[in-house]
C-alpha cells in the first residue's frame, strides 16, 4: 500500500470513530453539537477521494493472480482485503463470478474471455471498489443496491442482437464498480 492509501484508511476510521462516538456507540468523551458532523464527514470523503486516486493512479499497486475457480469449477470467487487484484482472462471460457472488496480493490479484465451464454458477476463492497473491463460484444444489465455509493457504467444501455448478456448484481457500501470497455474510459 501507498502512504496516500493508509493515510486514507486513517482517515476514514477516525471519521468513524469521531461518528460512532456522535451516536453513542462508543463512548470517547468528545463533546459534539450538529456543526461537528462537518467534520467527519469532510474527514470521511477526504480518505475515500484519497484511497480511490491512490489505486487508480498506481497500477503497480494491482497483484495479478491467476484465475481462481470456484467450488462447482466454473463460477470463480475473487476476495480482496486492504489491498488490489487484478485478474485478466487471456481466452479462457467466463462462467460467472463473485467478488468481495473490503477496504480494497478488485479489477477483473474480461475483454479476452469466451463469453457465450449469459453470466452473473455478483459483487458486495464495503469501502472498496470494482473495476469491470467486459468485451464489446455482450450486453451488459446492471442492479444495483448501494448506500453512498454505486455503480459508473460506461458501456451504457446499448442492445446487441443475439449477443449473451452479464448480469451484473452489485452491493456497495461506501464504495462503488465501475463498468467499462478500455482502460482510456477513466
């Protein structure tokens, strides 16, 4: 990790802290009144803009692993904790996939895979995020579940006749997936 990153995830947990503290799940003896709540949140936007630039202007941080499979062989499941990992199809046949985020990114490139039926990507984040290249040639239909959050599809609404569709289902909170062709869609 970068120090732009854990400064960040400081900065984030103590927005949290300062917040759960405000609400009385901890007890921190810090003394609050509603013009206080500027704080936590400032705190809290200033360490996700931090985490999010942090890995989106460091490819280096991305660990490529190779491509897990999953339990029945076919779907795979991707998990990520405090870090970035990217998984790139090179020809392989996609079945399908779930991935998990947690204060970490994952960036899973399908621009190469064998997409012939319809797929489901299924993805929970939770201060963290997904980057989805997919190939020109499936349609793509997103649902979306997020709490300050959300999902950035830049591949748009567009139909393909007769083209598989992946199904994207995505959970986020404070976080978000963002769903595009090429690297240049920044």
């Amino acid at each position: 990790m970068t120090r732009r990153t854990i400064i960040g995830i400081i900065f984030i947990v103590a927005a949290l802290l300062r917040l759960a503290d405000m609400w009385g799940v901890v007890h921190l003896n810090w003394e609050h009144s509603w013009t206080e709540y500027f704080g936590p949140v400032l705190l809290l936007y200033i360490g996700i803009e931090l985490v999010i630039y942090s890995f989106r202007h460091n490819p280096s941080q991305w660990l490529q692993r190779p491509l897990p499979q999953g339990e029945d062989g076919k779907r795979i499941r991707c998990s990520v904790r405090f870090g970035a990992d990217e998984y790139i199809y090179r020809g392989e046949r996609f079945s399908g996939a779930r991935l998990d985020a947690f204060c970490g990114g994952i960036r899973l490139d399908l621009r190469e895979a064998h997409i012939n039926e319809d797929e489901e990507i299924d993805i929970h984040t939770f201060m963290g995020g997904v980057e989805l290249f997919v190939p020109d040639r499936v349609n793509v239909v997103v649902k979306s579940h997020s709490f300050i959050g959300g999902v950035g599809n830049e591949v748009g609404g567009r139909v393909i006749p007769d083209a598989p569709y992946l199904h994207i289902v995505a959970s986020n909170f404070l976080g978000g997936v963002n769903i595009k062709h090429s690297e240049n869609n920044i």
